[in-house]
C-alpha cells in the first residue's frame, strides 16, 4: 500500500467513514521493549568472560615462570601500593 492510500484512508476515517482495511497488510508496533533477563544475562556472562581471561593469564605466568600467587604481577602492584600507603600514612597522621 503507498503512502497516498494510507493519507487517502486516513481522510475518509476523519470524514466519519468506514474504511476496511486490506488483509494481506499486518500492523505490528515498532518499539519492541527490552528482554532484561537477556540483557543481564549478556554482562554477567561478560564479566565472567574477563575473570577467567585473567585468571587463565595469571594462572599460565604462574606455569611458564615458576613464580607462585604472591609473585604475580598484580599481586605485586597491590603490595607496592600499599607500601606506599603505610609510608604516607604517618607523614597524614601528624599534620
């Protein structure tokens, strides 16, 4: 059906008329809402995704360079920081 069938029906439904419309069209409503169960389910399985892509990194450096959990590059970097908090903590407390 064209656009001037439509505005030509749409003119005779204003003007009181009983206008059929065609069988073979379907009417369905173009906003389909959302599935959040689907879109929960898609970042939880994300962030389980990265979880094991680094716990497999850590796991293959712990294999390949004999190093254990305490010597992983994280572990590491956690250590430093707090190292770093400990030293600026009594410089804080005394001000």
């Amino acid at each position: 059906m064209s656009l001037w069938e439509k505005w030509e029906r749409e003119k005779l439904r204003q003007k009181g008329f009983r206008v059929q419309e065609p069988k073979d069209v379907e009417i369905h409503e173009s906003y389909m809402k959302p599935n959040i169960r689907k879109q929960i389910a898609i970042v939880l399985l994300a962030c389980i995704g990265c979880l094991l892509l680094v716990l497999s990194a850590m796991l293959t450096e712990m294999m390949f360079t004999g190093r254990g959990w305490s010597n992983t590059y994280i572990v590491r970097l956690f250590a430093t920081m707090q190292q770093a908090r400990e030293r600026i903590s009594p410089q804080n407390q005394n001000q």
